[in-house]
C-alpha cells in the first residue's frame, strides 16, 4: 500500500493543476486493496509475431486463449500463452517448418515468460564482452527474482525513388525501447525515436492539408520543402486488479478489430493518453478505454492546443468455441479542460449517459463478429453506427443523418495447401458524415487525423493481401487496394472530411447524399515487400508502390507515380502510407 500511495503522490507533483477524471480514477485504481499477480507489457506496434498468432488461432479454431484478438496490441503474456495452449493439443512436429521457427521467435522475444530451463536453451554461445547479446534477440536484458529488464536499440533507414520526383526521399530514426518487471506485479514499457523523413507527393500532400505526419502528429519542417522532423515517445505501465483485470496506463496506440482497417479504432493516427482496463474471465474479454485527445489545430503560431476526451467500452463474447461476437461503444466529448466523470461509468452502453448529458456528444456504437472455419479460414466484419433513421433508410432518399459504416473481410492461411501462404480480402465502406458531429471539437479524430478509418468518410474500398514466408527469415507480401470516395468541393461538404461541421453552411442540403456523392475520385494502390531477416529483429527490406488517383467529376484531375524503396529496418515496424 505505501508503494501505491506513492505513485498517487508522484502524479499530484507531476499534474499540479486540478488532476482531470482519467487521472484521478487511477489513483483511485492504485489505493484500492488489490492482490497483484504476474504482469505483462505489449506487444510494439507492427512485431513479427502477430503474423504467427493470427495463423495458430485459424488453425486452432477452437482455441479459447487466441481467440480474444479482436483488441489489440497483443499482451506478451497472452501470446506466450497462447502458443503454449495451441501446441498442448497440437504436435509442434505437425507445422510448417516456418511456423516451428516462428513460434520460437516468439519465446526468443518474451523470455521473462519462460521458465528459467527454457531461457537457458536459448542462450547466446557468443554473447558480446559476457553481457551484451546474451540472447539473440536483445541487446541487453536482466532476468533475476523481481526484476526484468530488456534495452534494444531502435533504428530503421529507408531510400525511396519516385517517378517524376527530383527530392531525396527517405526516413531516418533512432531510437531506443525499453521494457520489464518489478516483482512480477508491475509492467514498464517505454518507445522513443527521433525522426526525420521526407515522404512521397502524396503523402506529402495528406501531411500539408492535415498538418500532421501521419502516425505521429507534430513536426517541423526539416531542411528542403516536403521534409518532417518529429520525436515519436510512447509508454506506459501495467498491473493487474485481480488475476482476471488488467490496468494499463500511459501514452500509446490501440486497436479493436480483426481486420487490415477498423471502424471502431484503429492505430493510424497520433498516440494518446489512455487508462485501460481490460477484464478477461470465462468466455468474456472487456475492454473499458479512457483517452485524452487534442482538438484539430492549424498550428499557426505557439499556443496551447485544446483537449477533447473519449471513453469506449468492448464486448468479446465467445459464443461458441469458433465464433466470437462484439459490442462496441464509445463517445468523443469537448468539456473545458475535464473529463466528464458520467463516463466514467464502466458498464456498458453510453448512450443513457449520452442522452442524459442533453444528447450533445459524439456517440456511436457497433456490432462486430468472427468465426474461425475448417482451421483455413475466418471470416470477419464490423458494423458502426453513428446515427440514422429506419424510416429515411427505408425511404432511399440519401438522407444526411443515416451514419454508418459496414466492414467485410476473409482470411485464407496454406491457401491452395502452400504451406504458409495467407490471403486476405476485406471491403469496407462508410457514408457520408460519419464520424462527423455538429462542432469542429467533437468529430471522431485526434490531433487532425482520424480516430478509425485513414479516408474518413464517404468512400467504399477493397483490399486484397498475399503474404507468403516461403522460409524462415523470408516474407514476400502483396497488397492492392482500390476505392472511390466523394470527396468535398471548396463550395459544399459531401461528408468526406469528418473535420467539417455537418452543419450549414458546410452541409446546404438534407438529401441526395449517396457513397461517391460529391467530387468522384478513385484511387488504386499496389505493393509489394520483399523481406529478409539478418538476424532476430534486424531485417532488410525492398518495397515498391504504384499508385494512380483520377477524379471522375469536373474538375478532372489525374496523377500516377511509382516509389521504389530499399530499407534497413531494427526493432521498430515499418512504415507505410497504403491510403
């Protein structure tokens, strides 16, 4: 208890202004008599094994601990538990020779989870002056009673060639991340990388119109036009409630859905700061998610920059062994400098608190679902709604007001009986004005960039994947997206920037509104990756994109580019801009 009233003293020194509600309900977290059990950090953002962990819970169809996939980063000590489960009724001699790899990698890159027999096969022979590279995958690391701690180096350098483009692009960062333990009750976790970059025309124009890069939020210019320089820093700590609740803490990304995209909350945009609560017990996984936003923001000039809130709960229900449904809700509010404590309330279903509040907020809701076939398959889907009316959906008029946004997808692994050739095809399509609201504070976004979906609103969109491991140190992959979006025109809204109003004077009509209203544009966007890993975490990397956008409504506009890419990526996920 002394330990807990010390972190709530540590938070009043650092927030010596009034402490906002997300603060002060975890402080109250931490002063409550609690029995901490063995704790865990997250996966980072794009790491190798969530391509093993998606294929073991196909295969497995039925396995009751990687079937909770739905939100996401994935805790380490679920996922070492996971492939334990999976290969307690599975024979390891069965998979694929990339797979019994993979699953190594796995114990390789989470050994505080191991039992010290297991850390001992995967010692170093060589390790570097006795205490650096002791294993293969990290730099440096200490496993001893109550203490774990893991130090990486972070760095990732890339060289693109665009078609047409006289620039030098590329991306530089380095950094380092930092992980571990105390007495196995409480979870540290901390990423930070400077970054400079200059990206390609198109991204370059997202960065100029949104006035932020995307993933990351604030820059400054570096050196020539188009060039960004930015400092990525995200962390957080964890412990536990009970052996069946989770707590997590800091700054960061998260993610709800099975799917490349998601229409709930997708990790496209900036980090923020978050309180998680994450209850796992029988067939139930609950995520309750507390965030601080910023406002949208031209930055011009040095100001501080407003903040809005958001709260979202997550039901994962798993019906049967192999099908699995959700509920989704979550409301983005503007109050001054507070956090409206009415959604605080953990139990699910907003919307009473909502109307209570004068149905002023931001609220949507959803329904999602996933089922695992044949141990080859899974289907998947997700349905948002923001706001409609039966009758005016009945009527077929394009009325305004009816919000929402449907997601379809399906995940073939050993397509065709190739060992380790996974295919994915997913459509998504949202209409007019979702996630938009009647202020500018209270759209569905977080420091000018979308909290869900990359193109907003007003667009329907396919994707198709091939990822191939033909073997183990070697990922081909091969994605093609295509969509068409109606885009606004500098006179009227068509509901395609959710930044917007959904009001006069940016909305002037109640109907006709239709995916693809406005001014029509298609986009095709093609990749394909070649990667080849040098040693644990330490890949080089070819990567090659076309991309040809045309507007089909006056004015006519057209624009087609290639960018050839070569990389050098460590401890870190790769960038890409498939938008």
């Amino acid at each position: 208890m002394q330990f807990k009233k010390t972190i709530v003293r540590l938070f009043l020194i650092l927030y010596p202004r009034p402490i906002n509600a997300i603060l002060m309900a975890f402080a109250v977290i931490l002063m409550l008599p609690v029995d901490l059990h063995s704790q865990t950090t997250y996966l980072p953002q794009g790491d190798k094994a969530n391509i093993l962990l998606e294929r073991l819970e196909i295969m497995g169809k039925t396995d009751s601990v990687l079937n909770f996939s739905k939100t996401r980063p994935f805790s380490r000590k679920h996922s070492v538990n996971g492939v334990n489960s999976y290969l307690s009724s599975h024979d390891k001699a069965s998979l694929s020779k990339v797979d019994a790899y993979n699953i190594d990698r796995v114990y390789i890159n989470n050994l505080e989870y191991l039992t010290p027999e297991q850390v001992e096969g995967f010692k170093s022979k060589k390790p570097i002056w006795k205490n650096f590279y002791t294993t293969p995958a990290n730099l440096y690391e200490v496993h001893v009673n109550d203490f774990d701690l893991v130090v990486n180096p972070v760095f990732q350098y890339v060289i693109s060639k665009e078609k047409d483009n006289d620039q030098h692009l590329f991306l530089n960062s380095r950094g380092l991340s930092v992980r571990g333990r105390i007495a196995k009750k409480i979870g540290f976790s901390a990423y930070i990388t400077d970054n400079q970059e200059r990206d390609p025309g198109y991204v370059q124009q997202f960065i100029a119109e949104r006035r932020a890069v995307p993933g990351a939020g604030l820059y400054k210019d570096f050196k020539d036009p188009g060039g960004v320089d930015y400092f990525d820093a995200r962390g957080y700590f964890t412990f536990n409630v009970t052996k069946y609740i989770d707590v997590a803490f800091g700054y960061d990304k998260n993610f709800i859905g099975n799917g490349h995209r998601s229409l709930f909350l997708s990790d496209f945009g900036n980090n923020n700061l978050f309180l998680k609560l994450n209850t796992r017990i029988w067939k139930f996984n609950y995520q309750n998610l507390f965030m601080e936003l910023h406002n949208a923001d031209d930055r011009v000039g040095d100001r501080l920059i407003g903040k809005k809130y958001a709260a979202m709960h997550h039901l994962d229900v798993n019906i049967t062994k192999w099908l699995n449904i959700g509920l989704f809700e979550g409301v983005v509010f503007g109050r001054r400098d507070r956090f409206d404590l009415g959604y605080l309330n953990p139990v699910i279903f907003y919307r009473s608190i909502e109307l209570q509040n004068g149905s002023y907020d931001n609220s949507v809701a959803g329904l999602d679902v996933k089922a695992n076939i044949a141990k080859r398959f899974q289907v998947y889907g997700q349905l948002l709604l923001d706001e409609f009316k039966l009758s005016e959906v009945r009527a077929g008029n394009g009325w305004w007001g009816n919000k929402f946004g449907l997601q379809l997808g399906a995940k073939y692994v050993d397509a065709f009986t190739i060992k380790n050739l996974d295919l994915q095809l997913e459509h998504n399509r949202v209409r007019p004005f979702t996630y938009s609201h009647r202020d500018s504070v209270a759209n569905y976004t977080h420091y000018n960039q979308p909290l869900a979906h990359p193109l907003m609103a007003n667009f329907s969109e396919f994707i198709a994947t091939a990822r191939y491991q033909p073997a183990p140190k070697w990922l081909l992959q091969v994605k093609a997206i295509g969509y068409k979006q109606g885009r606004d025109s500098s006179a009227e809204s068509f509901g395609s920037n959710i930044f917007l109003p959904h009001i006069a004077p940016y909305r002037i009509k109640e109907y006709g509104f239709t995916i693809g209203s406005g001014w029509l544009t298609n986009v095709f966007y093609a990749s394909m990756l070649v990667s080849y890993e040098l040693r644990e975490n330490l890949f080089l990397e070819f990567f090659g994109v076309m991309r040809k956008q045309e507007t089909k409504t006056p004015p006519i506009t057209s624009s087609n580019t290639t960018i050839v890419s070569f990389g050098l990526r460590w401890n870190m996920h790769r960038r890409e801009f498939d938008f």
